[in-house]
C-alpha cells in the first residue's frame, strides 16, 4: 500500500508547484485518500466482475468505500462527488441488505466505474486548483434508474420463491464452482468412502490429496473428518472409519471411480450415487462452522487474509513524502562519497594505521548496511502498476469485443519507484499493443482452434541486479513480411533484408514512426508507440527485446535494473579524464597483442580475440580528450558487453573497481543535447568527477 | 505570521535592490544582480564533457553538488586567458538552474541607484549586446549589467541545430 502514497505523493508534489491550492493538509489528505478509496474501489470490482459474482464482502466493502467517500468530499463542499457516492451507497445498501439474485452485473461493474472516473476525473480538477463542479446528475440518474430496475425485478421473485433465494445464497458462497455447475438439479448427488492401506501413514495428507485430486471433477465437497489439514489426530479417524467424501457431480459415475481409485495407497473404496443429499447438507452445516476446504472458500479467505494483513500493515505504515525519501537518498549517496574521502585520503599514503583501519571498516559497513536500507525503502512491488492493468484490459475488450484474460505473475518483485514511474506508461502501451495488435477476435481463434479467451500474461521477475518484465500475449505473432514491408515503404530498412535475423525483423517495430496496424483505433496504430517505449526504458537505463511466433504470441521483454542510485563501476582514466563504466557490463580486460589488430580500408580499428572479432572504440578520440597514450599497446582495452553486442574500449588505464552513486548531468547541460555514451556522472574519492559510460549508447553508435 | 515573513521578504528583496557584484573581463566592467549570486569560489578542477560548446567548460563539484561552469570570456567571444589565482568562479542560480560563471576576477558589491541606471544604446547591434540588460554609471566607470537569464537561454536554439 505504501508505495501507492510515494506515487501519489510525487505526483502530486509536481502539481504543488503550479497551484498553491493543495498545500492545505485537509485537501491533501482528502485527495489523496479519495484516490486510494478509488484504486481499492477498482481493483474490487474488476475481481468481482471476472468471477461475475460479486461476494457479500465485496458489496460491504464498495459500500464501506462509497460511504467513506460521501462523507469525506461532503465535509470539503464537494456536493456532485458526495451525491454520486450517495447514490452508489444506496445502490449497494440495497445489494447488501436484500441480496436480489438477478443483477446485471456487468451493467452494475459498468456504472461503478463510470461513477469511481467521474470522481477521478473531479479529483484531478480538485489537485490543480481548478473549480471541481461538473454536475454529476445524468450518472445519479442512471444509478437510481438501475436501482429502480432492480428492485423491480427482484420485489416479484423475491416473494414467491424464497426457495430460489437460499439457492442463490448457497451459489454465492460456491461462487468459484458456479459457472461450471450452475444448476444443482442436473447433478447427482455421490457418496464415497475410502479406506487406506494400514501403515500407510498420514492419512490425513493422503486425504488431503484425494480431495485436491477430484476438486476439479466434482462440485459441492464435503468430507467427515473435516479438519485434515491442521488436525493430525484425524488420522486415527481416517484409520478406523474411512475418510468420507460427499459431493455433487455431472459427469459419470466410472469418471469418478477411475480418478479416485489413483489414489496411493488406496485398499477400499465404496463409491455409490445417493438420492437425497441431506447428510451433504448436514455435514456441510457442521463444515461451515468448523474448519473448511481451503479451495472452496478459497476466494473469501484470501481476501479476509489480505484485509488481515492489510490492517496488520497499516497500523506499522506512515507515509513519507517522496521528497524526503530522495533527500535521505542523496545525503546516504554523499555520505558513501565522504568515507571513500577520508579511507583513501591521499595523506593516509604510506602510513601505517592499524586503528585507523579498524574504524575505517566499521564505517565501512554501517554505510553500506545504511545504504542498503534507504535503497529497500524506496523500493515498492509492481503490484499497483500490474494491477491498473486489469482495467485497461476490462475497458478495452468491452470496446473491442475481444475476450481477454489478463495472469499476471511476480507483481510483488520489488524495483526502485524512480523505475516504476518510467515503467508504468510503457507497460500500459504494451498492454494495450498485446490487445490491439496481438489478440486475435474471437471467432478467428476459434477457427485458428485455440481457446476463445485469449490470454496476456504480464509477468516480473528479477534476475540478478535487473528485473525482468514480461508482456506475452497468445495472439496471431508478428508478421515478418508486413514489418519488411512497412520498414521498406517508411524507408526504415538499413540492412538488407536477407540479411536481417528474426530478431532484427521484429525489432524494427521499435523504431519511430512505425505502425503495422492498418488503422488507427482509439487505442494504438498511430505508431508513436513502441519507440516511446523504447525511449522510457532506455532513460532508466533498461533494454526492450522482442519475439514472436506466428500464430502463437508476442513476447516482450523489459529488461532494466533493480536500482539507478547505486551502481558498481570500474574506473578508467583517459588523459585528465575520468570515466566510470558499469561492471555488469565488462567482460575481461587486456593489453592487446600486435597481430590481433587489424584495421579496415576506413580506418576502422577491430580486434581478433579467440576467433571472435571486436571493434575498437579509442575514448580520447571519441571525447576529444588530450592524453599522450595514443598506442594501443601502451593503454588497455575493456571489452564490456550489452544485448549480446561486444565493444572494446581503450583506455589509458585501470583506476580500480567502486560503488558508486549515480547522479545526472546538470540540467543546464542536459538542456544543450543528449550526449550519446554518457549515462550520467558520480563524484570519486578523492572529490573529482567521472562520468558514467552507457555502454549502450555507445555500442549503439 | 504570514504578514511578518512577508514583511522580512520585502526587506530582503530590498536590501538586494540595486546591489551588483561587479567583475572583469579584460578591460571591461561587469556587474550582475546580486539577487542570482550564490557564492564565489576558486577555480576548481573542471570535469570535461564532451560534445557541448567550447563555452561550457565542463562540470564541478561543488560540496557534492554538481554544477556546470561557463567561461564567460567565450562566451562572449573573447580571446580565452590562461586560468590563474585571481580567476573566480561566480555560482549563480536561475530559476533552480546553478551554474558557474568563470571570470578573470571578481571586484566589488555596489550599489547602483536607478538613476544610475540607463538602457544600452540601441543602435550598435553586436553579438554581445544581447546579453547586456542595462548600464549602470558609477563615477566616472561605466558598467555593462548582464542579463542572467539571456545568458543562460539564449543561443540555445542555435547550438542545437549545430549539432543536428
């Protein structure tokens, strides 16, 4: 939750500076717990509409939500956003309170939305200080119209078939089981008793299994002894009595024999389908009250799992303003600097000090040990950023009529909220892309034979001192003939085509003022994406690869690191010069052998190392720089290495391997142009300045 | 509350009003507003940045904050001198922007009076009259008062297409 209000925070400190207006803490407080209300609201609805039911504690907390937001924006005079949540309360009081069984309940997930980007929509008026009065009416309007609707519908059926109500109650709590077995009737009722193998050991787990086994077959589960999971003693039941499984099932009776008689160990099953299922309803009564099977109640307990440790959370959390937190940042980096000052002082040379040395390292690992926490501070998962996701995705295959799945996997991997702002928009883009471009409409998957719903799966992960992010769709691929052709028509090919890889085929989408959709829709085609894209990540020092198979998928891949603070860098020298260039990226380095060099008819420098041939970058040409080691045997090559591309650098020498902090070029410079192979610039030791090498940027030239 | 550091503001703008720290270049006198003046340092050793225009030096650190020094005499299209221990930097701040201004030597803070104060000729149309805001007299010297904020934007637009 925390990293939500860092967001928040940031963004809202950029607007501080145009208004005066939200320096007033009252209004902060409101805007920015309006906002998060808002997010929860989202995120609760786009949960509820993919297992199309919506849970008595979801309608308790969107009525929570709804509540909350009516008195907050009622007590600042904003009367259109506290009507709105007015009436969106009274829609969910009565969802509450009679729990109809027939709601549209993608006409509900639709109005709620329009309501929650209304008050968004006013939210941002209310931050820059501009009047937020739009008249929310026409949505209370509709909002009332649909209550009005429902009751009506639901008044009549109410009062004849009370029995349907109790069904329906029942088939909320199943609700995960619900659109595979939606009528009870056209199930039948199986009773099975299963006895192990004596000195089999753990029944209860073996049990355990059983049940996991035939959850997918069956519906409605009950089992006697119900506590197996946490209560060993049930396996002296299981022993004397046999585990018992009531449940209801569609499919046939063999179906279910054969899958249970997989089980291990298994010495006795009875298998018989019963008629009336009473002792199922009893046992479930007694189930209810004690222990359950987690996956049947799976979705409830999550989330009183979630709102557990979010109130765990929330008592231990403060919000601390992004400035603050960069501040630290920047006084724990010049603190870094400062013991590397006083450690290798150029007056230490030479001396002897034990003592000296013996607080020096201590030093040493308090700051390192500071320095890692301020880093884990401002480190925040992509859960939010993944999360926004699922709403684009909603709001997009209602527009486009696509049937889409989002899965997003690893959004708890932590990276530096700097990152995250860079990544968020890129992410929307490939998203919306994946969609657009990727997924195919439903009836040509089906005709292609894949499954209707198509299927884009966002995925992070960290991989050493990167994160990796993954946007995989299963749509239609990329077509390598339609990027050649649209490069060769925007005149975008450099290379010729026989000679380009796959890779390089696809990577052409990268490049500005490309497009292979046809049309422009609302969404993507304009081809001002992919190289914005491109140029997000690459500010925060990221990579974007990308790979496809036809009538597969697309995958895109987001490769940037972890952190921008802190890098480890080796130090070179050329002339007076001093540049830093990222570990990670250097391979080995060397002194050069004569008959390794071989220069080319323009003058070009390349090296022959173990059959493999490198170019040669001279850095005192490339920079301008005065220095006297001009030879190539006299300095030394750094062969760095980035997207499987290899570079030798020359320099004139090695001056050691340091952390170092990562500061940008003075605005005043950056104003002027971006220096092609300069990432940045870090203070050294000893208080002079060097420059961080992108070698990226560099092989790239 | 709010009354009081108002008032202080007002007092401070005014005991700025109409102050320049004056400097010199060659046989010229130059005054700026003391208003952008941060600090004056020593001649520091200058980080190299390459691809950038032969006026800007470079970067320095000053106590951990890095700021990109200007020598004002290319600026200006003069002939560069040889740094040496009368040569100062003047760290100026625009609009959050700090840079270094590097000038053979730094003279005095003055007080100018408005009516001291009178508008360039118009007529003489050189390239460095654009950075000139006004003349101030003090005495019998005359001082040309630098517009910062030129000197910092100006000649932007041209540079970039140089590099285009």
């Amino acid at each position: 939750m925390q990293h939500k209000m860092i967001l928040f925070y940031r963004k809202k400190s950029g607007v501080n500076k145009l208004s005066k207006l939200s320096h007033d803490p009252m209004m902060e407080m409101f805007i920015f717990e309006t906002a998060q209300l808002l997010e929860q609201l989202e995120e609760i609805i786009i949960n509820s509409e993919k297992s199309n039911s919506y849970s008595a504690h979801n309608i308790n907390e969107i009525f929570r939500i709804m509540h909350t937001i009516k008195g907050s924006s009622a007590m600042m005079l904003y009367n259109n956003i506290s009507t709105l949540a007015h009436s969106m309360e009274d829609l969910f009081f009565f969802l509450r309170e009679t729990k109809p069984s027939s709601v549209n309940f993608s006409e509900l997930t639709d109005l709620i939305l329009k309501g929650a980007d209304f008050i968004k929509t006013e939210l941002v008026k209310i931050e820059e200080g501009m009047e937020a009065n739009t008249d929310s009416g026409f949505l209370i309007d509709e909002i009332s119209k649909f209550l009005a609707d429902l009751k009506k519908a639901n008044s009549s059926i109410q009062n004849c078939e009370k029995e349907e109500k109790s069904d329906s109650k029942e088939k909320q709590k199943y609700y995960i089981r619900s659109d595979k077995f939606a009528d009870m009737s056209t199930t039948k009722a199986f009773k099975a008793v299963i006895h192990f193998e004596e000195d089999c050991k753990m029944e209860n787990v073996r049990a355990f299994n059983v049940i996991h086994n035939i959850k997918d077959l069956v519906s409605h589960i009950c089992y006697f002894p119900s506590n197996i999971i946490d209560d060993d003693e049930t396996d002296e039941i299981i022993r004397k009595e046999g585990f018992k499984i009531l449940f209801r099932a569609d499919c046939d009776i063999d179906a279910i024999r054969e899958t249970l008689m997989q089980t291990v160990f298994l010495k006795n099953l009875e298998l018989a389908e019963i008629d009336n299922d009473e002792e199922r309803i009893q046992l479930e009564k007694q189930q209810e009250t004690a222990n359950v099977y987690p996956t049947v109640h799976k979705a409830a307990e999550n989330e009183l799992e979630v709102e557990a440790q979010s109130q765990l959370r929330g008592q231990s959390m403060i919000s601390v303003s992004v400035s603050k937190l960069d501040e630290l940042m920047d006084l724990v980096g010049e603190m870094v600097i400062a013991e590397a000052m006083v450690v290798q002082n150029p007056d230490l040379k030479g001396l002897e000090l034990n003592n000296f040395q013996k607080a020096a390292r201590q030093l040493n690992k308090i700051t390192s040990e500071m320095q890692h926490i301020v880093m884990s501070i401002r480190m925040v998962p992509l859960t939010a950023t993944f999360h926004k996701m699922n709403r684009i995705v909603r709001d997009m295959c209602k527009k486009l009529g696509k049937d889409v799945q989002l899965k997003i996997i690893g959004a708890e991997t932590e990276v530096d909220k700097n990152v995250i702002e860079h990544i968020s928009d890129p992410l929307m883009h490939l998203v919306r892309n994946a969609l657009d471009h990727g997924i195919e409409p439903p009836e040509d998957r089906q005709s292609k034979g894949k499954p209707q719903t198509g299927t884009i799966t966002l995925e992070a992960k960290s991989a050493g001192s990167d994160v990796l992010v993954i946007v995989n769709d299963d749509g239609k691929g990329l077509c390598k003939e339609k990027l050649l052709d649209r490069a060769r028509a925007n005149g975008l090919l450099h290379k010729a085509e026989v000679d380009m890889s796959d890779r390089e085929i696809y990577n052409l989408i990268f490049l500005p003022g490309f497009s292979t959709k046809d049309s422009i829709s609302e969404f993507s085609g304009r081809g001002v994406g992919m190289d914005v894209v491109t140029k997000n990540i690459e500010s925060v020092g990221g990579t974007v690869s990308v790979d496809s198979i036809p009538d597969k998928g697309t995958t895109i891949t987001l490769k940037f690191p972890l952190t921008l603070a802190i890098i480890d860098g080796m130090n070179i020298k050329v002339g007076n010069s001093r540049y830093t260039i990222p570990t990670v990226s250097i391979i080995e380095s060397f002194r050069p052998q004569k008959e390794a060099i071989i220069t080319d008819p323009d003058g070009n420098e390349m090296i022959m190392v173990r059959g493999q041939c490198h170019p040669i970058l001279r850095l005192h040409e490339r920079y301008k720089v005065k220095t006297n080691i001009t030879s190539l045997f006299d300095g030394i090559i750094i062969m760095v290495e980035q997207d499987s591309k290899t570079l030798c650098i020359f320099a004139d020498e090695l001056l050691g391997q340091q952390q170092v902090v990562v500061k940008a070029l003075p605005e005043y410079v950056q104003r002027f142009k971006r220096i092609r192979g300069l990432a940045g610039c870090t203070l050294l030791g000893d208080g002079s300045i060097s420059l961080i090498l992108d070698i990226a940027g560099l092989i790239r030239v | 509350m709010a009354d009081v550091t108002e008032n202080v503001m007002e007092m401070e703008e005014d005991t700025q009003k109409g102050r320049f720290l004056t400097f010199s270049l060659g046989k010229e006198n130059y005054g700026i507003e003391i208003k952008y003046v941060t600090e004056i340092i020593g001649i520091q050793a200058i980080t190299e940045i390459p691809e950038l225009p032969e006026y800007v030096k470079g970067i320095i650190n000053l106590r951990g904050k890095i700021i990109p020094v200007m020598d004002v005499r290319l600026r200006f299209k003069k002939e560069p001198r040889a740094y040496n221990d009368r040569t100062c930097v003047i760290v100026i701040d625009i609009q959050d922007v700090s840079i270094g201004l590097i000038v053979d030597s730094v003279a005095e803070v003055l007080t100018i009076p408005d009516e001291g104060i009178v508008e360039p000729p118009k007529i003489n149309r050189g390239f460095n009259n654009r950075y000139i805001k006004n003349i101030g007299k003090v005495g019998n010297d005359v001082m040309l008062l630098l517009d910062c904020e030129k000197l910092l934007t100006e000649d932007e637009l041209e540079v970039i297409s140089e590099s285009v």
